[in-house]
C-alpha cells in the first residue's frame, strides 16, 4: 500500500528533521489541547512528510505529561495516512544491545493515568477497538525492507514494554517487564500506538536501544553513556527513515 504522506513522531534524540526540506510549519490547537510542539511541513526524498518532537521542541514536555491525543489529531488533521514513531529505549532481551535497533511487533503497557483514548464517551462514544497487532505489519515490512536495502541491521521483532517514567526502572521491575516477555523498555510508545489505531493511521516504530535496562550491565544508567548512544544512532535512524521514504 502506497501512503501519501508519512509522519514521523520524534522521540528522545530525535526533536527535528534535518533531511527533509521544511516547507511549512503548523502551530495547532486540537479540541483536545495542544500537541507538544509545531509539525513540521516538508518534502523528503520527493514524499510529503510531517514532523512532529513528541517532547517538544526544545526537548522538555515529560512522557507522562505529553498530550498524546492532541498530537495525534494534528498529525490526522494535516492528512497523515502512517505515521513512524520513533522511540529511544532500554535494552532488555540480550540480543537488545545499546545501539541496537528493533522494529517492535508487541506491545504490553504498564502507564497509568494517561488520556489513552477518544472513544471515552465524551470526545467520542464508547468503543472498543482491536489491537492485537498493535503495529501496522505493512509499514513493519517496509522498514524492515528498507533497512535491508543499505545494509542496515535491525532487529526484526520485539515486546515493547511502556512503563510511566520519568524515573528509569529498578531491577526487580525489569525482571518482571522480562518475565513477562518483554524486550524493550520505554516510556512513550503507550497510548500512542492504540491512539494512532484508533484514528485508523497505520503505525510503526523504530527503537533505538539506548542503554541496558536496569540490571542489565554491571553498573547504574547514567544520561552521559545514553547521550553517547543517541548521537550516532540518531543518524542511523535518520538514514533508515530517508531509505524508507525514498521507496
Ligand atoms: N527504561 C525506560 N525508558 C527508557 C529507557 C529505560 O531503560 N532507556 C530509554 N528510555
């Protein structure tokens, strides 16, 4: 299925395109508040594309406190037909090093009193969507193929865990993400999935693995070893994203 115009959800390292060349950008107010930051409007690689800093842009808006309904809105009111979200994550699984990067295919979600949906009998009346594949498999499949075009590895499978933030886990937590079969830890790929399913908008994410979830390497997590991490994997993940719309 060919989308016209593909928007990208920039997480943490990620909070504006440098690829594609802005032609416009978007200051909205949705009927469910503000998004976190302007979209961006432009043209990467001959495709429409929209950019939204999911944090905001400077990076400040807290996982827990983004408005993720709004965010959504304003990417389906300026004619979004997929959106990437792109996701800065801990690494569970062993095969989940740092600098890794995985195209989840699960999703289990441990937040708590976020707005998670629009059909909540006030926006919209009740209803109770699917979600057993949380992620659109033919935009998966795309970023799969892509990243197999310029010879880029990446994980093709992986439970991604949403856990509240902003603190980091403690170990018994991620034990227990483990058990439960999770792969991937992070804080803001819940309820943007179900949101983005709910509006209809096929939905994927790129996860950069950023560091060892908690109890996973010898030592604590510290900001300075995942900086150092989101500096070249960001550019990873930009080339995948252009390769992804080039196609
Ligand atoms: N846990 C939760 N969210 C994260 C992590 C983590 O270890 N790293 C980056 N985002």
């Amino acid at each position: 299925m060919a989308f016209n115009k593909i928007a990208i959800i920039g997480g943490t390292g990620l909070t504006q395109l440098e690829g594609p060349q802005i032609t416009g950008s978007h200051e909205l107010t949705t009927k469910l508040g503000q998004p976190s930051s302007a979209v961006q409007e432009g043209s990467w690689n001959d495709r429409s594309v929209l950019f939204l800093a999911r944090h905001g842009h400077p990076h400040a808006v807290p996982p827990h406190k983004i408005n993720y309904r709004a965010n959504l809105l304003a990417l389906q009111s300026l004619g979004a037909d997929a959106i990437i979200a792109v996701n800065a994550v801990g690494g569970i699984h062993h095969a989940m090093q740092s600098g890794v990067i995985s195209i989840p295919h699960q999703v289990v979600d441990y937040t708590w009193g976020r707005e998670s949906t629009f059909f909540d009998g006030e926006f919209r009346p009740l209803d109770h969507i699917d979600l057993t594949h949380p992620y659109d498999e033919n935009l998966r499949q795309r970023l799969i193929t892509a990243a197999s075009g310029i010879d880029m590895p990446v994980c093709e499978f992986g439970v991604y865990a949403a856990t509240q933030g902003p603190r980091l886990e403690t170990i018994a937590e991620i034990n227990r993400l483990e058990k439960d079969g999770c792969d991937l830890v992070g804080m803001t790929g819940m309820p943007e999935a179900a949101l983005a399913r709910e509006l209809g908008i096929p939905y994927a994410s790129i996860c950069l693995v950023v560091n060892p979830a908690a109890g996973k390497s010898d030592g604590i997590i510290t900001m300075e070893e995942i900086k150092a991490v989101l500096d070249g994997g960001m550019q990873r993940v930009r080339d995948l994203l252009a390769e992804t719309l080039r196609q």
